[in-house]
C-alpha cells in the first residue's frame, strides 16, 4: 500500500482526514434526502415533521463538515464526489417503501454506521476527532426510530419477520459499499490497519460492530 | 358571515390568528418537502447542499410557529389539518419537472405568497404579527433562485418563454387554492376585509400582489 495518495501533496494522514470528512458530509446530505423522503411516509402529521426536523440536524452536521473542509483549503464538492457512486447505490438498493422500513433503515443502519465511523474518528488528530464525534452525535432519530418501531410491532406481531429481513438486506448492502469505498480509499485502509494495530485490531473492531448491531436489532424485538 | 367560529368558544380574532399559524405552519412543512425534492434535481453538489439548507431554514420557522400554537393551547396538527388538502393540491398540481422550474417555482410562488402572508400579518396583534413577520423572513432562496434563473436565461434565452408559462400556471393554481381556503375560513375573509377596510381594501391588497409579481417576474427576465 502507497503512504502518500497518488497526485497530492498531502501527507497520508491529512488525506485519510479529508476522506474521513468528505464521506460523512456526502453521508449527511444522503441522510437528509432519505429522511426528507420518509418524511412524507409518515401516517400523522407529527410524525413528519419529526423526521423534518432530523433531516434538518443532519444538514446542520454537513454544515459543520464542509466549514472544516473549507479551513483545510479543500474542495468542498471534490472531497465528496469520490463517495457519490457508493452511498447513491446504497440508498438507491435499500430503499423503504413504508414508514416502518424507513425508521428500520434509519435505526439499524444509521446505527451501524456512526459506530464505523466513531471507530474511524478515533485514529483522527485533534480538532478533527472532536468535529466527527460531534457530528455524529443522534439527533434524536434513534429514540424516535425505537420508539414507534417498538409499538407497531407489539401492535402486530407479524411485522417482526418482515422488518428483519429488511434489517438483514440494509446490512449486507452496507457491507457491499464500505468494501467498495474502502478497497478504492487506501488511506482510510491504511488508517484503520495503523489505528487498531494489526488486522487483528481490525477483527475485533467488527466484532464490537456486529455486537453493537444485535444489541440494536434486539431492542427493536428482530432476530439479529 | 358569523364572527364567531362555529363550536369554538374562542373569539373570532383569535380564531384568525390560529388560522393564519396554522396555514402556515403547514405551508412550512409542504416549503420542507418541496425543496428537498428540487434538491434532488440539483445539477451541481453545491446546488443540492443549498437547497437543502434552505429546506432546514423552513423547518426551523415551521418549529416557531408550532411553538405558539402550543402556547396557546392548541394542538398543532388540528390547526394544520383543515389546510392540507388545499396546499397539498396546489403542490401537486404543480410539481417542478426540472431544477429551474423548481427555482422559478420557489422565487414567484413563494414571494407571492409570502406577500400575500405579510399582508395578512399587518392586521394581526402582537406578538403574533412579529412571529408571522420573522417565519416570513427570507431564506436565502429568492436570491439564490433569482440568480441561477437569470444566469440560465441568459445562457440560453428560449428558456424564458417555456418559464413564463410555468409561472403563470403557478400563480393561476395559487389564486384557485387560496379562494379555496379563505371560502372555507370565515374568519379570515373577515380579518382581511376588517383590516383593509372594506372590498376597496381588498382590491388595492391585490393590485399590491399584482405589482409586486410583476416585479419578480421581469428581475427573472420573464414576461409577467
């Protein structure tokens, strides 16, 4: 693996960084179009305009993203661009087709991202590692996600096979495109293999990802 | 017409005043969906994160005016309900099929109505006249659409033609919706002839709108 990304003057660090912030704000716009669109899913009128105002936290968040990218001098749109195919075909394959699909996507598969992303942010140099933990921070979308999944299954019983299916497939796309991003990003390879030490060191940060996501399947009452 | 509201032992004044939160409140919520949608036809990053920003601003105004529906002892989404179909139709009736349409979309319709709006505010107490005031406040959009039109426009000027139609169907669409309304809200058709002073009143509020449009109309470069 190079140590310096190929045509850039930044030293390999700086690149993982800008890597790091341009995939989070291309994830945080993605986050608001889905939530925008689930929005209108919504069987009351509160219930939208509680997604509403999730999707407005996260355009806050890719606000704050860009600003920093900005103060690094960097592209705003060229930091992200190189994360648009992958993050598009995920949205694009899990689309939810009814409320509770799309509060499922948001819990489970928002879920397992921030802690991906947490992971990352952890190998990060100050003032970067706070701004992503800041970022990444729920905007109350998980209580509410939980909450009303929760109820609409005690309600129904039968949802539960349906919504974790769902569940399974939200997972295994997700696994899809962070190899696809990962395998064309040496520098965040690079970084996660440094940060945790070793490829063990990358074993056992799945492993506490795959906890973290049967602890959240179980609380919403799915077989992880 | 009855001053009084029918089954409510509010005064009719603040019935209005309810009315006009509520229509707006629910206008915010429609501005949120709408822009979010057009944001996705964005031909640029930029263009789509802008969008998206102004989309966030509405729901920051729909909050407020939710805010003092609460304060004043009603429930939101009752307040919200009677305007639905209303707004609902007139965005369906008029949804952008392209990123100009959408912004020419935002710049005429919005500004009139927000005129519309503002008029109606001026009749109203404080401190509900301030807050109506402070939601109206622009976000940025009319600028941002005013701009990528005319630059558009100017790149290719048979555009102008096929806008200056959509613009007209917009606004014939928006006289339909608002009789709609205020046929079925007494206490607004109230407000606003007790507030201009009589149908002369009403007539000279309409020629303001009419001018007012115009004006949008030739700052976009487009025959009103």
């Amino acid at each position: 693996m190079t140590s310096v990304e190929e045509g850039s003057s930044r030293p390999a660090g700086q690149s993982a960084v800008i890597d790091l912030l341009g995939v989070l704000a291309y994830a945080e716009l993605t986050a608001f179009d889905r939530l925008a669109e689930d929005a209108r899913l919504a069987p009351t009128l509160e219930g939208r305009a509680a997604l509403a105002r999730m999707a407005a936290a996260e355009i806050g968040h890719h606000d704050r993203l860009t600003q920093r990218l900005r103060e690094l001098g960097v592209d705003v749109a060229q930091a992200m661009t190189p994360f648009v195919a992958a993050l598009d075909a995920f949205h694009d394959g899990t689309r939810a087709s009814t409320w509770l699909e799309g509060l499922v996507k948001a819990y489970v598969g928002d879920g397992l991202a921030t802690d991906f992303y947490r992971e990352v942010a952890a190998f990060l140099p100050q003032p970067d590692r706070a701004l992503v933990e800041e970022v990444l921070d729920d905007t109350g979308h998980a209580d509410f996600a939980l909450r009303e999944v929760r109820a609409a299954i005690v309600a129904d019983p039968t949802l539960a096979g349906r919504l974790a299916l769902w569940a399974r497939r939200l997972v295994g796309e997700a696994l899809t495109q962070s190899q696809a991003v990962i395998a064309e990003h040496e520098q965040l390879a690079d970084l996660l293999i440094a940060g945790t030490g070793d490829l063990t060191g990358v074993a056992r940060l799945l492993q506490r990802l795959t906890t973290a996501h049967s602890a959240r399947m179980q609380a919403l009452g799915l077989n992880p």
